[in-house]
C-alpha cells in the first residue's frame, strides 16, 4: 500500500476509528453514568475490549447511533 506523505505542517482529518469514554462523552453530549445506563438497557453500542484493561467504542457504532437520534427543529 503506498504510503500518503502530508506536507509540513498539515492537520491529521483521519478520523480515530475507535473512541475512549471522554471522546464518546464530547461526540454524544451525555455523560458516564448516561451511557452506561443505556449500554444495560441496550440501547447503546457497546465498548470493544483493546487490552486487558483498556476498552474503547468503534467510531462507525457511535455515528451510527448518532445518526438514529431524533432531530429537533426549532
């Protein structure tokens, strides 16, 4: 696979394909206890296991979740 080069200076736009607990906390607005309660009513995606002690979102199941909220017009 041949190897992208960004010029110096250049943002990184990948998006991570995973998310940690604060990152799924700022790209949903709710908070821990919020997200975990919806994990158990499994109405949220649940964590993947990384490592031993280390468990994070797919970001693809949190844009997807995302994507199934309702909108609010104002």
């Amino acid at each position: 696979m041949p190897q992208v080069q960004a010029h110096p200076g250049a943002v990184d736009t990948v998006a991570p394909a995973f998310l940690r607990l604060p990152s799924v906390m700022r790209v949903t607005g709710l908070g821990r206890s919020t997200i975990y309660r919806l994990m158990a009513e499994g109405q949220f995606p649940r964590p993947v296991q990384l490592a031993s002690r280390a468990v994070a979102w797919r970001r693809s199941d949190i844009d997807g979740w995302t994507d199934t909220r309702p909108v609010v017009a104002h």
